[in-house]
C-alpha cells in the first residue's frame, strides 16, 4: 500500500519536473519570439524611415517612361528623336530642345520615354528612366526632422543616389533667370558636378526668346548642352499628328470619330488649313499642331455636352465657329467653305449646320 503511494508521488514529481521543463521550453520559445519581433521592430523602422525620407522625385516628379501611352506621343517626329537620342549619348552632354510654344517638346520627350518602354533604342539608353521635374514647384523650403531644405538641395541629394536617370526640365531658363526670372537659387551652377559625372542626363526645354534672354549668358552651363532646334510641324505631318492622336482623345473622353479613316484624312486637311500661320491671332501663341489638337478636343467636348456618343461634322463645325485663335474674317470665309466642302457628308448624315 505505502510502496502503491510512494510510486504515485514519485510519478508526481515527474510529471511535475516535466511541466516545469516544458513551462521553461515555452518561456524560451516565448523569448525567443519576443526577440523575434522585437528585431523585427527595428527591421521595420528602418524600412519606414527610409520610407518616410523626402523624396522629391515622388512628390514633384513624374515618370514619363512608366506612364500607359495609348499612341505614339510623338508621331512623325522621328528625325527630332534620333538628335535627342545622339545627343545623350554623346559623353559629357545633354539635349537642349528649343523652338516655339505649343510645337510639341514635351510631347518629344514622352515619344522618347515611349521609345524606351518598347525598347526601340540603342543599347546605350535602354533600361533608362526619364522624370519630368515641375521645377516652379521646387521654388522655397520644406521640413525635414523640423528643419527647413532647400527643395532644390532635396532633388540635388536624392539624384546624386541614382542611376540610368534622364531628368526632364520644362522651361529650362528657369535654372539660369537669376536675374530678373523666378529662381532665388542658381540650380544651374548645383547642376553642373552632376551633369559633368554622366551620372544623370538632363533634356531641357524652353523657347527661342527665353534661349536668347537667359541660358545664353551662362555659357559654362550651355556647354554642357546640345541644342536641337525643334520646328513647327507642317501640313501632311500634322495631319498625321491628328490622326495618331485621335484615338487617345477617344479612349480619355469616351466617345468615338464617327468617321472611317480616309474621312477623318479629309477632315483633318481642312483643320489644318483652316488653322494656317495667316489666320492666327498671334497673341495666343497658338502653333501646329497644338491649335489643331485643342479644336479636336473642343469637338469632342460638344459631343459630350449633347449627350452623344459620336463627334460628327456638327460637332467639329461648332468648335471652329467657336475658337478664338482664328481672325474673324478667316473665320467667316472658312466657314463658308466648310459648308461647300463637306456639303456630300453633311447631306448623307441629315446635319443642318445653317442655324448653328
């Protein structure tokens, strides 16, 4: 009976020397797991501070070579993206496009980015990033850690740290109008060092009088350019401008051209006749095929002002009648000849464009 007893208790203590050592496995297991998080507490916060570092780039910058093209942004220019090409390859320099306003040079660089994304480009510049900087957007400070940085300083640090990156600056004469223009910073002399290492290509873009006014009188930062002088498209290029560019007003505005592709050739031609350098009031700077692309636009947005799913004649005649960049009496006459030119189709599609 007491032998009975004995081997209960000394079966009792085992179990409880058992329970005590997987009480002492878990209490390690529970440290260890603890460590575990708590390392992964650090890991953590070192990820999140990286993340919670400034980055201009994401907040002022767009990458044009990440962007969905649903065209070519640059049809027909082909010969103006082979020197923007040639002229970042070339060591030690970067482009420089200048030309009037509204001819199309940004729309260049995003037919480069566009370019790079299909890989139909020399080895050389594949695999490369082009982000447009708003640089007006950069102008004054911002806080960090409760210190106020130049933002300028920002971009300069940030872009020191990669690589394969072409920078894009629209109005580029910013960087060097310190006397008399917006910038309070010389960016241009920041610049310099970078563009010198190769490290960070740059296309700048700016107009003939801004060329002439300001980038010219820092000669040490022109030389680091290649200037490609960037023209204003012509007749049957900016037809073609409007008939690869179509389908992207289609696919933002969501209705159709209602016309087959030889009709849509016709009624481009007369567009881009209607809109010739002689009509033009000059003081809305307006050029090919910027002035052509913003009646198309105002085409499309009668037809969504009516409801309608298809841009027709009525639609394209109410934008031109509308416009204010053409003289009213190369209007008048246009008008006129609209009515005579198109009077198979108006008649076939019922329009009656007499009352508009």
């Amino acid at each position: 009976m007491y032998e009975l007893e004995d081997d209960k208790t000394e079966i009792s203590k085992i179990e409880e020397i058992e329970e005590i050592e997987e009480l002492d496995d878990d209490v390690e297991t529970f440290k260890e797991a603890e460590e575990n998080v708590e390392n992964k507490e650090v890991i953590d916060n070192q990820v999140n501070s990286k993340d919670n570092e400034v980055s201009i780039i994401k907040m002022y910058g767009e990458i044009l070579t990440d962007k969905e093209y649903i065209t070519n942004p640059a049809i027909a220019r082909d010969e103006e993206i082979k020197k923007m090409i040639l002229a970042l390859i070339t060591p030690d320099k970067s482009a420089l496009l200048v030309g009037k306003p509204g001819i199309g040079k940004t729309a260049l660089v995003e037919g480069l980015a566009y370019r790079i994304h299909q890989n139909d480009v020399p080895d050389a510049i594949k695999g490369w990033r082009i982000i447009k900087i708003n640089l007006p957007a950069l102008l004054g400070k911002t806080l960090v850690n409760g210190t106020e940085v130049s933002k300028l300083q920002l971009l300069i640090d940030e872009i020191d740290n990669i690589e394969k990156t072409i920078l894009f600056i629209d109005e580029v004469h910013l960087l060097v109008a310190k006397n008399g223009g917006s910038v309070d910073v010389d960016f241009a002399n920041m610049l310099k060092p970078y563009l010198d290492r190769g490290r960070i290509l740059m296309i700048g873009a700016t107009t003939s009088e801004e060329y002439e006014a300001y980038i010219l009188r820092d000669r040490a930062f022109v030389r680091r350019f290649i200037k490609i002088d960037i023209a204003e498209a012509q007749g049957d290029d900016v037809v073609k401008i409007l008939l690869g560019t179509t389908p992207k007003f289609e696919k933002k505005m969501g209705v159709k051209l209602g016309y087959t592709e030889f009709q849509r050739e016709r009624i481009f031609a007369w567009i881009v006749e209607y809109t010739s350098e002689y009509k033009r009031i000059y003081e809305i700077q307006n050029r090919y095929p910027d002035i052509c692309l913003t009646m198309i636009s105002s085409a499309f947005s009668y037809a969504i002002f009516e409801n309608a799913d298809t841009v027709t004649l009525k639609h394209i005649y109410l934008a031109m009648k509308n416009t204010n960049s053409i003289y009213d009496d190369a209007k008048e006459k246009a008008l006129l000849d609209f009515k005579t030119r198109f009077a198979d189709m108006l008649e076939k599609e019922g329009i009656d464009i007499n009352g508009l």
